[in-house]
C-alpha cells in the first residue's frame, strides 16, 4: 500500500470512530452542547498509477467544515462537508497528476452499521492513463471496525 493511500486510511479510519468516541463523551456533558470546527490541513504522500505502474508523488490540502450538536431524542448529529486537492508528479515520466473531490456527510449517532466509500478520480495532463483511488471502510453494529480496504484501477 503506497504512502499516500495509507496515510488517507489512518486518517479515515480512526477519525469516524474518534469522533463518535468524542461525541458520545460530549453529549454527556450538555444536551444542548454544539461544537463547529472549520480548517484546512496539508497533506502529502504518494500512490502508484495501476495504468502504468508509476509512483507519484503528491501534495495538497483537505478543508473540513463539521458540526455536532445532541439532537432532541439525545443522539449526536453529525454534519460535514470535505473538500480536498492536490497534484503530483510522476517519478519516471515527470508527467502531472491532479486529484480532488468533495465528502458530504450527514448523520446521528449511534448509527451502526456504517459503510464508508469513497471513490476519487486522479486526472493525468499527459499520455498516462486516468485512473481511481477508492477507499472503503465498514463498522459493525458493535461499533467494531469490520474492513478497510484501499483500491486503485485504470478505469479512468
């Protein structure tokens, strides 16, 4: 698994079940509690092109906009809004690579089971192929991790 996918897989993956975690914590404390977080971070890391088997090399940034607040029946609502690009370069050929995508979210909790995918287009301004990064997560109705997989495919 390249750098790239598996620092979106650690990112993905504990920040559903950390957030819950915390959100469960926070509609303990206040049923009428609201919490609104707005911020950009960077990121980086690379990912091999399955059209072409290619390493590049990327960086960008990821804004989130989320808000919580316990609803009436006492469950948290969870609503976010993801927007996230970056661009790379292709070690061998030096062509550029471009990637982006949104995430909407919208939920109460505890809500299990959850299924996450999310599927993501990595555009390439030369010869090489477009081709997919989809990364797929799932939580049990025990709150238990269950998969985490990442995929890449030339289906561009």
């Amino acid at each position: 698994m390249s750098d790239f996918i598996t620092q979106i897989s650690r990112f993905a993956t504990r920040r559903p079940l950390a957030v819950l975690a915390a959100l469960t914590l926070f509609a303990a404390l206040s049923a009428e509690a609201q919490s609104s977080v707005n911020e950009r971070r960077p990121y980086s890391g690379r990912v091999v092109n399955p059209c072409n088997n290619e390493t590049v090399n990327f960086s960008g940034s990821i804004h989130f906009q989320e808000k919580t607040k316990v609803a009436d029946d006492g469950r948290i609502h969870f609503i976010a809004h993801t927007n996230f690009s970056a661009s790379g370069v292709g070690e061998s050929t030096q062509l550029h690579y471009s990637l982006g995508g949104t995430l909407q979210s919208n939920a109460k909790f505890p809500s299990f089971p959850i299924l996450f995918r999310q599927r993501t287009k990595v555009v390439s301004s030369g010869a090489s192929d477009n081709f997919h990064v989809t990364f797929v997560f799932h939580v049990n109705g025990n709150g238990e991790q269950t998969r985490a997989l990442t995929e890449a495919d030339c289906k561009g």
